[in-house]
C-alpha cells in the first residue's frame, strides 16, 4: 500500500504537491498527517478535488511505501515519522528545502533548488507526459503561485516561471489562483498581532497549551481569525483564544489542534459556535481580564481527561478458537489481514499466537498441530481503564506490538502498533514547533557534502575529507565513484567505496596513509591502490578510459580524465561522482544523467555500443533492475535484442558469463534474475535447450526456499548458494546438455564434477523408496555434499523425502561415535580393517538412539565384538 502524505498545517504548496503524485503513484492514498491552512481548507470545502482518507483509517501495517512532499522533516509529519522509520518501509521525497540535520532519508530523493515543490512535481508530470486535469494543473499553479509569492520572491527560479507557464497550458485557472492566493500581513495586522503577542499568557491543562492573546483597538476591517492563525503558525501551542475589543464588543476567536479540547463547546458558553477545531463568539464589551478568567476556567472545565485503553483500542478483535489447526489459523490472518490473533477456549482468552510463528510452523510442516502448541500465554494485558500511556509504555518497555484489553477472562479489543502511533500523533500535533516557511531556499541539490556528513559513519567522512585535502596538496583531483554515490541518493549505505584521482592513484593513497594511519599496497600494472584503515578498506585508481578492439573482447586501457573514466561505465546510474577536494567538497558530477535516471528507477546504457563492447552487460543490467526494483530503459531493451540477433554472446568467454551467472546467484532475489533473464532471451546464451518452463521455474524457487530455511535453521553455516542455483538451473537439462553448459561456461573441471555427480547423487536418493531407519538414512545421505542434499530436498514434492531430509540435516549428519579405535584397542581388540566396521555399527545404534553415553558404547562393543 502506498501512502502520500505532507506536513502539518499544510498549504496550497502540499496540497498540489500531493495531487501530482498521486498521478505518478495512481495506487497512492492521499492522507494529510495533520491540519491544514484556512485557506486551503475552504478551498477543499469549495470544489472536493482529491479524495483524502484520514490518518485514523490508514492500516499503518499494510504501508510499505510513503511518498512524502514538500518536507523531509520528521518532525512535521507526526505519526508518518515513525512509520518513515520502519524497517522494510521504501520511502520517496520531493522537496524544494535545504538539507538540515535529522532529516528523514529516502530510496528516492528529489530535492531541487526551486521556488516551490510544486514545481518539481510539475515537472516530473511533464516529462513522463502525464496529462494533467484543469483543476491538477490549477492546485499545482497554486502551490506555485503561493510559495514563489506570485513568482515575486527571490527564490523564484526560471523552473518555477516556466512550471507555472506549463500549468497554465494545462488548463490552470488564473481566476481560481487569485481567489485564494493572496498577499500576507498588511502593516497594521502586523501591528495588530504584535500587540496580541506582547499581553498574552500561556495556559497549561492537562498537558495542552493554550495561549489567551488580549488587545484593544479602536476599529479593525480585517480578518481577525487570519492573526489566530498567524499565531497558531508561530507558536508551539495546542490552542489559542484570541480576544479583540473595539467600538464596543469583545470578538473572540479560538483555535485548537487537540481533540482533547473543544473550542466550539468553550466558545458556545460565551454564546458563539463553530466545531471542535474552529470557534468565534461576539459579546458586549465588558473587561478583557474578567472575560480572559472566565474563559480560563471553562477551557479547564472542558478539556477531556486522560485516554484509556478502552478510548483507543481497535474492536472486535478477530480470534481463533484453541482447538484450530496452524493451517485454519494462517487462512484466518490472510483473510482479515492481520498479524496476530487471540487464542480463545470456551470464549476465555489463553494467548496469541502470530503471523510470524505461523509461517515459519507450517514450514517445518505442522500445519496439522493445534494453535496452543504455538501459543504465547505471556503477553501483558491491560484492562480498558488502564491509562493509554501506561499501556504505551509497557508496549515499548515489553517490545511487544499487540496488547489485548480484556475484561476479566473475556477479550474486549486490543491496543496496536496503530492505535499507539495514533496517541503519538497527538502528542505530535501539540508539542511539535512548526516553524515558519523560509522566504528563499539555500543553495543545495547538487552539493552533497552534508548528506555526505550525516549518511557516512564520522571515520569514513573524516578519511574522505582527509583524501581531499591529500589531493589538494598533491593538486589532484580525487572523487567518490560508482555504487557508493549512487547507493549514497538511493538512501542506503555502502561502504564499498571507491575513488578516481586525476593524478596517480599510488602517490595519493601513500599521502592518504600517512594521514589517516592507514597501510596501502599498491598494483603499478593497473595505476591503482588499496588502502587499509581501521578495518575499512577503500580502493584508488588513477582515471582511465578504455577501449574494445573488438566486440566482447576485453578492454584495452589509458590514462584519462574523470569524464572519460565515468564514460566507460556500464550504466548512467553508476556514473555519478562526488569531488572530495576541500573547497568542492560534495559537488555532484553527473555527465549522464544518472542522477536523473535514479529519480525514474530506469537502467539505461550511456551508448548505443554498451552491449556490443561488453555483452556481459545485459546480465548486469538484469542484476541491477531485480535488486533495485528499476526497469531497462526502452532503448535500452532494444540494443540488447539487437546483440542477441547479432550472436554477439558466442564471442564472449565462457568465464566472464560465469562470473555474472555467480554475481546473479549472490543477489537476493537470484530467482527473480532468472526470470527476467529468460524473459530477454538471455538464458540461450549459456545453453539453447535452457529454457524457463513451469517445472524449472519451480525448481529455482524451491531452491531458493530451502536455502532460506537452511540459512534460518544453521545460522553459523554457509552452504555454497551458487553451487545450489547453478544445479537447480542445469536440472531439467540432459546429462549431455549439461556437460554442453558447462563446457560453454569454462567451469574448472572440479566444478564441473560436482555439478553432474550432485544433481546424479541427489536424483538417485530421490529415486529410492523414504526410509524410516535412521542409520540408513544417515548411510544414504552422508556420502553426498551439502548442496547436493539441499537440491535434492529442492527437486522433491515428497513430503515423507522432504522430512528424511531434514532430519538428516538437522538430527543426523553431525552424530559421531564418542569412543574411538585407541578406546578398542585399549579394549584389547587388535587394529585393522575390523575397527571400521566396529565404530560404523556403533554408529548405526547411536543413530537409532539405542546408545546414549560412551559407557554405553564400549558395553555394545564388548557383546557384540568381544563374545566372553
């Protein structure tokens, strides 16, 4: 589920913000994370644009991407900042505000230098040609228009005239812009409102913030609920109650934030109206100190008490009943959508049992055993009085992310992640300062030295600022390269860092040493070093270019300059370079594009010869799109079917498609690889009969599955998982195609042995009838490898051959016999050929659990070896 969502008290600038993406994320549900400005309220009211859901009907636990506009600032987004946070949560910004310290990280990050995030949006819209409506074009020029003040401010770019130019294009309406769009303070309400600020008070009840701001004035024409939320703008408070006296009558104006305070039920005892967030009243003059008492005492009378778990908790609650099966309870959870599910006996509630606890049940196949072999019966439990923070903090305290509020044994609902991320929320809405807007923005976008700062560990920053300095001395230039600047505005770490020196890469990282304390060795051959610190290793080469004599040859190599030595990358999104030298620190180089083709998660060649120079190419591309969830540009796509028809892959050596091939089986997602490599073509190049049927298509995933349980099962152990794939890959071919595949691939002759006596080994297991005699289990299964086994209990649907298997692997393999053939020969029996068959016998009663001590082995040794 994708969510879109903005800041607090949101302008015409988030509103239009959030309209273009939900055309750029047509399955994103638009939510504000709390209130609006006036005006952007009445214009809602006025023409219901955008269907906008409500934070409290958002299921936080089916979120898994949240697009956020106009801020990256956790703190104005309330309870969206934690989910932000959430592991496995893929978030997306677009900002037009300077990078500051503790901002919110994004797998995709659009932050421009323009007048208005509206802009950026518009732009995006116009180059994935998406046709706006009128009334898009015309919340997007609002967002403009108002940020940019009327394309007046020094901020405006020439992107934010020539946006606003489009949007007019596309059917904006100047008339409804003008309506709402409308300069800010004159110089007496500016007065006017310091005058309110210097005689207010703060009033704190219950934890809520109110501010009473007094003043007298002999007229005023303007609009006095426009300065209650110019204070509400400016201060940290939950609520304000603006009182104005003149020509004889009090207006009073409230605001309020907090739902634990109704400002139309304060203001309707002073005989105004209005709802809970917005009120205004108007009396006969009368002392603004006796009316500022009075109101005091009845905001303290109306501010609701304390939440209790019973105010927040979600109901009814989906249960299962004690006697249900693991099976029954996993259809439950994907028919509701939940996690978690109370466990009940004769309607008495006994415990919960998870989604998680469930999956991994029926893996090891107990979908048959009874829910209350699984249940936990010691979660806490609170009772609906029980204070909400109180159950918040014992949520946190326990880890726990599902509480059940019972009444006596009986369960009346359950607090959640949710229900609890909505209390935050409300803590949010009154205790976050909500800074005003900057009239202008500073300089950033293709300066990165702070994300450089705040994303690096301090040691890594220091070393690269220390590489700058290193080459300024030098009067080099040096810069961060490749996978780490792009995984770098992708949002994730990589430590895998390398720089490029237009200079000599050896005598930089000899200067570079010296001043970090690090060791460097040094390769001549290659113009490059690598450099050692403190466990971190980091890789210098002096910029080159290269060259292909041929096609698929290798390439032949010079000296060059930064741009020459991005050109010959494979990709534009791993052109992108940083410059480390001190006064450019973080300057982003970007010749091609890349940072472009980042923002539309598209894999493009930077040259229509890519795959012909270098066809190994297309299964890197492959790689490349399934790990990061990217698409091949359409141009793209056609070069690569263009080298197939050329037959370009038969002049590639074996060893370097095996090395992709192996690069591929590393990834997460191999499988998913696989398949988009089928779906080119691509799997023909390592064989023509390899094809990606139903039955092949299984077999990899069933492979990928049992090394993912085996990973969970033996933490400490590695199997090879390329050996795994690589057999899983060759299985539906015949013996002869395979020695073809292989020999195509320039495996070592050992590689090759293994594949074939593997995939031999584990068909001629699966072929045998499943055995019940642990020791001919273990006799039958002990001569093969570990990745033979595990294709094996891949290749089989057998559920009595899969728990053979198993038990061999989790039971079996590692039983040896504790007494060894010094113990027989103490045992006076004379060394030879008789000692194996001995310790293996041994070993067959110890498998069938007959011989549980070393005791007990010697005295099977001496009856049935030794007769008296």
């Amino acid at each position: 589920m994708d969510v879109i969502t903005s800041h607090f008290n949101a302008d015409f600038d988030a509103l239009g913000s959030m309209a273009a993406a939900k055309r750029l994320y047509p399955e994103g549900v638009l939510v504000f994370p709390g209130s609006q400005e006036k005006k952007v309220r009445d214009f809602l009211e006025a023409f219901h644009p955008l269907e906008i859901k409500r934070i409290k009907d958002i299921d936080f636990t089916r979120v898994n991407r949240l697009i956020i506009v106009d801020t990256k600032s956790p703190e104005r987004i309330g309870l969206f900042a934690e989910l932000a946070r959430r592991p496995g949560i893929k978030v997306h910004i677009y900002d037009h505000h300077p990078l500051e310290e503790g901002d919110l990280k994004g797998e995709i990050e659009v932050i421009e230098p323009v007048g208005a995030t509206a802009t950026i949006l518009a732009e995006l819209a116009k180059g994935k040609n998406v046709k706006l409506t009128p009334m898009e074009a015309t919340m997007l020029a609002l967002g403009v228009y108002e940020e940019t003040g009327n394309l007046l401010f020094p901020s405006t770019t020439e992107r934010d005239i020539n946006a606003a130019a489009y949007l007019l294009k596309s059917g904006a309406s100047l008339k409804i812009v003008s309506t709402y769009v409308k300069a800010g303070l004159g110089r007496e309400e500016v007065s006017l409102l310091k005058t309110l600020l210097d005689n207010s008070e703060d009033l704190i009840v219950s934890g809520l913030t109110v501010k009473i701001a007094k003043a007298a004035v002999e007229s005023y024409v303007g609009d006095a609920a426009h300065l209650a939320h110019a204070i509400m703008d400016m201060e940290n408070i939950d609520a304000v109650v603006v009182m104005l006296s003149m020509e004889g009558k009090v207006i009073l104006i409230g605001r309020s934030r907090a739902h634990e305070l109704n400002i139309g039920e304060v203001l309707s005892q002073f005989g105004g109206g209005g709802h809970w967030s917005a009120a205004s009243a108007t009396l006969h003059e009368m002392p603004l100190e006796i009316l500022q008492e009075e109101i005091t005492q009845c905001i303290k009378k109306n501010v609701k008490p304390e939440m209790t778990a019973g105010d927040v908790m979600t109901r009814p609650v989906v249960t299962i009943e004690a006697k249900s099966n693991i099976k029954q309870a996993e259809t439950k959870m994907t028919r509701y959508g939940v996690n978690v599910l109370p466990v009940l006996r004769d309607s008495k509630y006994i415990g919960i049992i998870s989604r998680e606890v469930v999956e991994k049940a029926l893996f090891h196949g107990f979908g048959r055993s009874k829910v209350t072999d699984f249940t936990t019966t010691d979660v806490f439990t609170v009772s609906a009085g029980t204070p909400v923070r109180e159950a918040e903090a014992l949520m946190i305290e326990q880890n726990q992310r599902f509480m059940p509020v019972l009444e006596g044994e009986r369960i009346l609902g359950a607090i959640t992640r949710t229900d609890i991320l909505r209390v935050l929320y409300e803590d949010y809405l009154r205790r976050t300062q909500l800074p005003p807007e900057e009239a202008g923005v500073k300089a950033h976008g293709r300066n990165l030295a702070s994300m450089l700062r705040e994303r690096y560990p301090e040691r890594v920053h220091d070393i690269l600022k220390a590489a700058g300095e290193a080459a300024e001395n030098l009067k080099y230039s040096v810069y961060m390269v490749g996978g780490s600047v792009r995984d770098l505005l992708r949002g994730e770490e990589n430590l895998d860092i390398d720089l490029v020196v237009e200079g000599d890469a050896m005598e930089l990282a000899g200067e570079l040493a010296k001043r970090v304390n690090g060791k460097v060795r040094t390769h001549e051959r290659f113009g490059t070093a690598e450099l050692k610190v403190d466990g971190m290793k980091f890789d210098l080469a002096t910029a080159r270019t290269e060259y292909y004599e041929e096609p698929a040859a290798l390439p032949k190599v010079e000296l060059s300059s930064i741009k020459r030595d991005l050109q010959r990358r494979d990709f534009t999104i791993n052109t992108l370079a940083i410059k480390l030298n001190p006064r450019e620190l973080g300057m982003l180089v970007d010749f091609f594009g890349g940072r472009r083709d980042l923002r539309e998660k598209t894999i493009r060649v930077l040259h229509d010869l890519s795959f012909v120079e270098d066809p190994t190419r297309a299964f890197r591309a492959v790689r490349f799109a399934v790990r990061f969830g990217f698409k091949l540009s359409k141009h793209t796509e056609e070069l690569l079917k263009s080298t197939l028809k050329m037959s370009l892959f038969e002049k590639l050596s074996g060893a370097r498609l095996y090395d992709e091939l192996l690069l591929i089986f590393k990834e997460t997602e191999p499988v998913q690889s696989i398949k988009k490599l089928a779906d080119y073509g691509l799997l023909k190049v390592i064989h023509p009969a390899l094809k990606l049927t139903d039955e092949l298509s299984g077999t990899l995933s069933a492979a990928h599955d049992t090394l993912l349980w085996f990973a969970l099962s033996f933490m400490e152990e590695k199997p090879r998982k390329w050996m795994v794939f690589l057999m899983a890959l060759f299985s539906a071919l015949t013996e002869e195609e395979r020695g073809e595949a292989l020999l195509r691939l320039g495996v070592s002759p050992k590689v090759k042995r293994e594949v074939i006596e593997g995939l031999k080994g584990a068909r001629e297991v699966l072929g045998k009838t499943p055995l019940k005699d642990p020791a001919l289990i273990y006799e039958e299964l002990s001569s093969l490898s570990l990745e033979s086994i595990l294709i094996a209990m891949a290749l089989t649907e057998e559920s009595e051959k899969k728990k053979e298997i198993s038990r061999y692997l989790l039971e079996l393999r590692r039983e040896r016999p504790l007494i060894t053939g010094h113990d027989l020969k103490g045992m006076g029996l004379a060394p030879g050929p008789e000692y194996g068959r001995i310790l293996k016998s041994v070993l067959d009663e110890k498998l069938r659990g007959r011989l549980k001590s070393k005791e007990d082995e010697v005295r099977f040794v001496k009856e049935q070896w030794m007769p008296a």
